[in-house]
C-alpha cells in the first residue's frame, strides 16, 4: 500500500487529470439526467427550477471543458490527440494496478 501512495504522489499532473475527467462525466451524466427530468415535470414551477439547473449543469461542463483543454488533458476537436492522451492514462492506470 506505501509503494501505491508513493507513485500516485508522485503524480499530481495525473490526479488533476482524473479529478477533472471524473467531474466532467458526472456534469454530463447531470446534464442528461436534468433534461430528462425536465420533459417529465409536472408543473410549470417544478420545469422553470429544473431549466435553471440545466443551464447552471451545462455552464460547469463549458467551465470544465475549457479548463481540460487549457490544461491538455481534453481535445474534443482532435480524436487522434485524444486516443492518444486516453491511452495515456489506461497505460498509467494499468501501470499503478501493478505496482499495488
């Protein structure tokens, strides 16, 4: 367990990169789930309260996104940087995996 503490310590650049992405997947599962929520509200107080919260949902994912891409960690516009940086992280995962 102390080896797997030192490596991921060691790797602050990475673990910004996996908090980031888990936020990103969550903004968007809350994006997904509001807007379903949304077509099946019941009244126009319950729709008006879940438009706000969709719209505040998708401004954290933009906030989210742009700080990815500023930080390279996101390239939605390029698939091939982006298998690259999804590989990436799969070899360092497996790599931790290993060392436990």
């Amino acid at each position: 367990m102390l080896e797997f503490l030192k490596n991921i310590m060691g790797m602050k650049g990475m673990t910004d990169q996996v908090i980031a992405t888990d936020f990103l997947i969550s903004t968007k599962s809350g994006v997904i789930n509001t807007a379903l929520a949304l077509t099946e509200s019941a009244t126009p107080e319950l729709r008006a309260e879940l438009e706000n919260q969709l719209f505040q949902a998708i401004d954290t994912h933009e906030q989210i996104s742009d700080y990815m891409i500023a930080k390279g960690y996101y390239h939605p516009r390029s698939l091939k940087d982006q298998l690259q940086i999804d590989v990436q992280t799969a070899n360092t995962a497996t790599s931790l995996a290993k060392s436990k």
